[in-house]
C-alpha cells in the first residue's frame, strides 16, 4: 500500500477524539465496469478534473486531452485536445493571442454550457460544449511554468444578475474573479501571503472561501478543498491531516463537525445541488459520501484503488462520478454504481 504523507498540526489523539467517525450508510450499488476511460492528473495535490453535466455526461482530462464519455453508449470521445496549438476563435482583451501548446492540465469545471481548463502555467482555456474551436484563451498568472503559476482551481458561479462568472486560485497567490458573460473580462484580483489551492463562492455570492498553504489560512488548515452547502451557510473544507471540517459562516470560531478520512489528505469536496450528499475524496483510494439530512451520521465508504483524481455529481444529482488512477494496474476501470431510490451515481476507478 502507497503511504502518503500527512501534515498534522493538531496531534493524532485530539484528532481521534473530534472527529466524528459514522458508518452504516448504503447510497450506491455497484452496476459495471468499463476500459474505455484512462484518466491522468499533473499534480498530485490537484484533483478537479472530473465534471459530470448530466446524469449520463462526464467530462475528464488524459495526458493532453479532454474526453467525453457516456454512461448510455458507454462511449468515449476526445473533445479537446491541448497538446498541439490552442488558438481561440474569439479576440476580446487579454486574450492570448498566440495560444498555447502542450498545456499541462491542472484544474477544470464544467458548467453553463462551457469548460473552462486551467493549466500548469497560469493558462485558461474557455471551449462552449457544443462549439468545435476553442473561444478565448488567456494566461493569467505572470509566473513563467514551473515558477508558481498553476491555476489550481477554476469554478463557474452565477451572479445575482443572472452573469455567469469564474472564480480561479492560483499557486502565485492569487484568487481572480471574470465575468464570463461579458468578453470574459477580469473582474477583481486578490493577493494573499500563501499559495491559494481553492476558492469557492457562496451560493448567494456574499462570501467566498480561501484554502491554501498555510497554518494561518483563512478557516482551515494546509487545506485543498472547499465546497458550499446550497443553502449558503455551512461549507467544507478538505485538509491536509486527513479531515473535512464543516463551517458554519456565521460563527467560524469553532466547527460544526469534523469528519475523517483513512488514510490521506482530503483532496476534493463535492455537495449534491439539492444538498442531501456531500462527499470528499481522499487522496488515495478512498471515497466518502455522506448522508447531510441526518447530520452526517450516515456515511457510505467507497473502497477504490489508486489515486482518486475528481469526483462530481450531476446538477440533477442523479448521478456521481469518481475517478482514480494507477501505474500499478495495466488495464484502466470505470466502475458504475447506482444510487437506490432510482438515482444513478457512477464512478470511474481508472
């Protein structure tokens, strides 16, 4: 079994004893496996690159590339590749006009129609699902590769007036905010002392939370994961001493619950739209969903193998999608489990 290092600023026996630690929930059944998907990530520590728009579409990164397959035709097919020249279609200010090749894929969502693909540059690439050239392309980080320039994190969210907007985190610390409505103009660019793993905008966009390298972060600690609950108050954070503590916006002073993975850092959070499921994905192996309506204390464990690189619901939340990946294996799985109650969730085990 890999060991995976773990950073811990609280000892292990405080953690033992705060840490909730429920069982007995059984969400999803196992359906089928596939070969057809072979997923890979550039950075261990950044894991978003799995995106679910319906119950039956996921979107997710190999080597260059992007792909989409079909949990109905069971079905693969290269939506966009990055090896070669992006150049976009669109000319709006900022853009790169040159493009870009062989983009070291870091971070993705999916969402309104648009992909948007951050890289291990500072690149970010917007492609419309149903448009064939890419449509804007900028380099947002003055970081050169390799010199603290990663895009860890990109997130699409809705304004209040109705603007589709991005919210990006950056390993020159830096989080920036772009109106995707309007020319993708750059909206606001906040600074911090740290690299910023993850930023994420509260549903009724009044707040938004920052995560990164650090001790002091704001809410949490050496975390990589944040996600909101929809109903706007309560959201999680993924931790590098292997838990998710929940939040409480109008009291931060202390956590509402603090859940605990196996093994290795807590690397991805997800909420289900209708709020009923939250799950976090630790590094390595194990995936956890939990039943939110009972207070968390349901959970249902999903035993993998190797590397989980992105797990997502879809906006119906009829379905979930978790992806691993291993140089261990030859052949590459996706398995496919299926929620009781008639949801179907799937998830990809590569």
């Amino acid at each position: 079994m890999k060991v995976y290092k773990i950073i811990r600023h609280v000892p292990q026996y405080q953690l033992d004893k705060i840490c909730a630690n429920f069982r007995g929930g059984n969400f999803y059944e196992f359906q089928r496996n596939t070969k057809s998907v072979k997923p890979t990530y550039s950075d261990f520590q950044l894991t978003e690159l799995v995106w679910a728009t319906s119950r039956h579409d996921v979107y997710l990164s190999s080597a260059y590339s992007f792909f989409h397959w079909s949990a109905l035709s069971r079905r693969r097919t290269k939506f966009l590749n990055v090896s070669g020249p992006v150049v976009a279609s669109e000319r709006h200010p900022g853009a790169a006009l040159a493009g870009f090749r062989q983009i070291q894929i870091t971070s993705m969502t999916a969402k309104n129609n648009l992909l948007v693909v951050g890289g291990y540059g500072g690149e970010l690439i917007y492609k419309y699902l149903r448009m064939k050239d890419v449509s804007y392309c900028s380099k947002i980080s003055e970081n050169e590769v390799g010199d603290n320039a990663s895009t860890n994190s990109v997130e699409i969210y809705e304004s209040p007036g109705a603007a589709t907007r991005l919210i990006t985190a950056s390993n020159d610390c830096g989080v920036r905010l772009f109106n995707l409505s309007n020319e993708f103009a750059s909206l606001l660019h906040f600074s911090f002392p740290w690299a910023v793993n993850r930023a994420s905008v509260s549903p009724d966009n009044k707040f938004f939370v920052v995560v990164g390298d650090n001790v002091d972060g704001f809410l949490s600690d050496y975390s990589f994961a944040s996600a909101w609950h929809p109903e706007g108050t309560v959201f999680a954070t993924g931790n590098q001493d292997t838990t998710c503590r929940l939040w409480d916006v109008r009291n931060t002073s202390t956590t509402l619950e603090v859940l605990k993975g196996n093994m290795a850092a807590i690397r991805s959070i997800k909420f289900s739209s209708d709020g009923q499921f939250m799950t976090m994905a630790e590094q390595g192996d194990f995936v956890h969903i939990f039943d939110t309506k009972h207070m968390h204390n349901k959970s249902q464990e999903i035993d993998l193998f190797g590397e989980i690189t992105g797990i997502s619901f879809s906006p119906d939340t009829e379905s979930f999608f978790s992806v691993s990946t291993t140089k261990l294996l030859a052949a590459r799985l996706v398995a496919c489990l299926s929620i009781k109650e008639s949801l179907n969730i799937f998830i990809l085990i590569i």
